[in-house]
C-alpha cells in the first residue's frame, strides 16, 4: 500500500507537504475547484513514469512550482511511500506493517527538462522502479490503481 506522500515545489504547491496517511483500501482526493486536487494525482503519475505531455504539459520543467513568491526554483519532487501489510483477520481497517517491507520512490524534475528517480535515497532508473512495482502487482501499463478525473462518470455508466 502506499502509506503517504511527500510533494515539493511540485505545481501548485510550493515547498514541502504532506499527503497522507493513506487508507490501506481505498484514498479519495476531494477539495475545491482549484485546490491541488489533480495535481496530487499528477504527483501520483509523474512518480509511476508518465511523461509531460501524459500530464497535460509539454516539458517536465513545467512541473516546477512558479509563482511570484517562489519564481526560480530549480527542481520537484514526488516521493512515494510503499509498504507491504498484513490484514488483521478481525478488523477490516487493521493490519501490520511487514517488516523491512517499506520502500520510498522519488522522481525529480529539474528546470533542465530533466529528471531523475530515487530508490530509498540511491540514484535509479524507471525500468528499475517499473519492474519492482509491477512485481508488487501495480499495473503501471493499464493505471487500473487510479481513477482519474471523469473516469468515475464512465465507471458508473458501465
């Protein structure tokens, strides 16, 4: 499951927050019109390896939060945090973290038009991250783990 989500100078949002904790099941994102909404799912997003122009941009130095307060930062960043767990049998919202189960990826976007990911802290590539997540079962090909903006709509429809 992914436990939270740590953003920085990621679009709409300047500096470091927080999102999280995460529920085991299921999360929502909900807020006003332009509260950051889509842009946690694009965090989500840019982490799992799309690309600006799957986010709606045309370079990835467009993720980079600019505003007047903050109009020259150098860089974004995602951090995702991933755990394993066991459910508890008698509680449907009660589980144990597996032990040395958590890990944490990281993708940088810098103003270069560049980017880079992390795995705990150490320098990776994405067929690295791609692999080790589709092993955890995210279908990083079909984002069957995410439910975009009017995809509720067309769900309910079915």
């Amino acid at each position: 499951m992914i436990s939270k989500m740590e953003l920085e100078n990621f679009k709409s949002y300047a500096g470091a927050i927080e999102v999280g904790p995460l529920h085991k099941r299921f999360s929502s994102v909900v807020g006003p019109n332009g509260s950051g909404k889509s842009n946690v799912i694009d965090a989500l997003l840019f982490v799992f390896g799309k690309r600006a122009k799957q986010l709606r941009l045309s370079k990835v130095s467009q993720l980079i939060h600019k505003s007047s307060g903050f109009p020259d930062l150098e860089y974004a960043r995602v951090s995702v945090y991933f755990q394993l767990i066991d459910d508890k049998e008698d509680s449907a919202d009660e589980f144990e973290i597996v032990h040395g189960s958590e890990f944490v990826v990281t993708r940088f976007a810098y103003a270069d038009n560049t980017s880079k990911y992390l795995l705990d802290g150490k320098i990776s590539n994405f067929n690295a991250i791609g692999q080790l997540l589709r092993n955890y079962g995210i279908d990083l090909d079909n984002n069957r783990f995410l439910i975009l903006q009017g995809e509720v709509e067309q769900i309910a429809m079915m």
